[in-house]
C-alpha cells in the first residue's frame, strides 16, 4: 500500500466522521437539505474570496465560503418565518439562487481562472493527496488532512461541551428556553459547524459526496436506535466503513472513488431500510400482518361471543357457515380458524363453534376493558 493510498483513505475517514456528527442533528432536526443547500450556495463566497486575495489556496476563501453558509440558513429561517412557505420550499428557494449567483460571478468575471465544475460537483478524493502543506520548505502531508482534522477536533469539542444543550434543544425547544439557554444561537452554532464542515471537505471529495456522508449514515442509524449517544456512534462506524470499503472498492473496478463511496452508502442504507429491526420495511410489513390476522381473528371472536348464548342462531356458528361469512379467502378464513384453535380461544363441538374464556378474555384486551396477559 503506497503512501497516497494511505493518505486518501485517511482523509476519507476524517471526513466522514465530522460530517457524521452534524449530520445525525440535522436528521434529528428534520433539516438533511440544508446542507445540500450549504454545499452549493458557497459557491458565491468561494468566488468573491478569490476576487478579493487573488489565491485560491487563501484560507480567506474558506472563511467567506462558511460565512456564505450561514448566511443560507438565516435567509432559509427568514423566507420560512413569513409563514407563507415551507422549510422545504424555502431551501428550494434561496440555494439555487446562491448557487446560480456564483455560476453568473465566475462565467461573468472569471472565466479565465481554473475553477474546475466536475470537481466542485463530484469531487475527487484521488487528487487530495497533490494538495500539500508545507512548513519551511518541510513537506506535512495533504492539506485536507489537516483542515479536516482541525474541523473534526472543533466539532467533537464543541459535541463534548454543549452534548446536553443540543440535545434538550432537538427535542424540547421550549424545554431549552425555559432551562436558560437560546435554541436560536444553538441553532446557529450547529448549521456554523455544518457550515465549515462542508467547506473544509468541498475541495476534497465534492459537494455530492459531502451531502452522502453527512446525511445518509445518520439517517441509516436512526433506522436502527432511538439513544442519542448510540446514534452518533453508529453514524459514525457506517460513515467509515462506506469510507473505506468504498476506496477498496474504488481500487478494484478502477472506478470513480467518490462515486464508489456514494454508491456504498446508498446500498447500506437500503439494506438497514430493508433489515433494520422495529423500523425497517420487512418488519413494518411483519407488523401490518400480524395486525390485520389479529384484527380478524378479533372479529371471528366477537362474532362469536354475540350469538354464543342465542340458541335461535345456531347457525351463526357452525363450521361450514363461519368460513364464508365474513367474506374471506378459504386459506385466510382456515388460518385465523386454526389460529383460534391452536390458542385454545374456540371450542367444536358438532360442528359448533363456542368461543372459550381465554377468547372472551382476547376480546376484553382489545377492547381495553381488561388487563393485557393473553398471548397468541
């Protein structure tokens, strides 16, 4: 394994974990495209940074980029706050005209300068180790590295100190207000952080990548906990693994590394969907169906329970009448019958059917008359 190797896949781990950690309150918050809406609208603060210092490496540029960022989320809050539109409906407004404003500055003013598109997009993680930091005349190693390291350092600093002031302000804004301290200014300190967070790995691996790996592991963990501390975490590990094994994969096909580690996550989060226990898809579908037998085996029983004592209906609840009479399937109609039996809810005798304790018991329970302690 060469050095660079090394390096990019050093890099990518950084980047995923500092974007992971704003990215699980910005999914908590109900606010994933906001920083899609950063990634694109400092555009405008990069251009008019470079107009300024003439130096595309100036630090400056990253500072007018992140301050760009902010200022997407106050006019996202202000066109939001007139009441007239969604959150939605204002990040689809103010970040393409951000993001055109920078097209227009750089086809307009700077259309001799390298400010490469597909990079800005895609990002290529590939080239991040030709970036150096150099310290008199001493090669330090990628300048991503370092940037990215700082950021991630602030982040889990800021995670340390105010851990309880985010968390109370995610949940509970009136419970923030009412302890003493401003849901606003945490509010602005987090897109702050998410802000610079997308501006220090913009040159490293795209404005696409960035979104993928500050969204999609913490959306995959909320799929899988509901404990705070253990979503962090689990963002976190996803954001690394895709990381990693999405270079190696990368490595393998010859393949766009970005592109590959995109594509992990993607896969990742369609299997936690599929798989994730309690919230994924199977589950929620084994869900549905356990409550649609127990709704109709709840509906047999009632049946039942209403002409068990009228001799005059008999028929009511003989065998070959009860399978049609609620307008089943045969095979629907034997499961829930069986089921009934199996659960010693039901009685034949002669071809009647008697509904016993335990089922008039089942029907007390989902009529909430009685305390829960049947099992089926």
């Amino acid at each position: 394994m060469t050095s660079a190797q090394l390096e990019i896949q050093a890099i990518a781990v950084i980047v995923a974990i500092a974007c992971a950690i704003p990215g699980t309150f910005l999914v908590l918050r109900k606010m994933s495209m906001i920083s899609d809406a950063i990634s694109h609208s400092i555009l405008p603060g990069i251009v008019l940074g470079f107009f300024l210092v003439q130096d595309l490496s100036s630090p400056f540029l990253v500072l007018l980029a992140a301050f760009t960022g902010v200022l997407t989320v106050v006019l996202v809050e202000m066109v939001y706050k007139t009441g007239l539109v969604k959150e939605d409906t204002a990040i689809g407004l103010v970040f393409p005209a951000l993001f055109s404003l920078g097209v227009i500055l750089i086809s307009r003013f700077a259309d001799d300068i390298h400010l490469d598109t597909d990079a800005v997009l895609l990002g290529e993680i590939a080239f991040a180790p030709f970036d150096r930091l150099f310290f008199r005349q001493t090669n330090l190693g990628p300048k991503s590295l370092y940037v990215m390291g700082a950021i991630l350092m602030v982040t889990l600093t800021l995670l340390f100190l105010f851990f309880k002031e985010l968390k109370i302000s995610t949940f509970d804004q009136e419970l923030a207000a009412s302890l003493g301290f401003s849901p606003v200014i945490v509010h602005y300190v987090l897109m702050s952080v998410t802000s610079i967070t997308t501006v220090g790995a913009f040159n490293a691996v795209g404005a696409i990548l960035v979104v993928a790996l500050m969204i999609v592991p913490a959306a995959a963990a909320y799929l899988l906990t509901e404990n705070l501390r253990k979503m962090i975490l689990l963002a976190v590990l996803f954001g690394v693994f895709s990381a990693l094994a999405g270079y190696w994969i990368a490595h393998l096909l010859d393949a766009s590394i970005s592109g590959s580690m995109a594509s992990l996550l993607g896969i990742l989060f369609i299997m936690v969907l599929a798989f994730a226990p309690g919230k994924g898809l199977l589950a929620v579908m084994a869900r549905h169906g356990r409550q649609k037998r127990e709704f109709s085996l709840f509906t047999f029983l009632l049946h039942l329970q209403n002409h068990a004592n009228d001799s005059s209906s008999a028929d009511e609840r003989k065998v070959g009448h009860l399978t049609g009479h609620f307008n089943w399937k045969k095979k629907q109609a034997d499961r829930i019958f069986s089921q009934a039996l199996k659960n010693n809810m039901i009685t034949v005798d002669n071809q009647l059917v008697e509904i016993t304790p335990k089922g008039g018991l089942f029907i007390a329970e989902t009529l909430g008359t009685a305390p829960h302690s049947t099992a089926i």
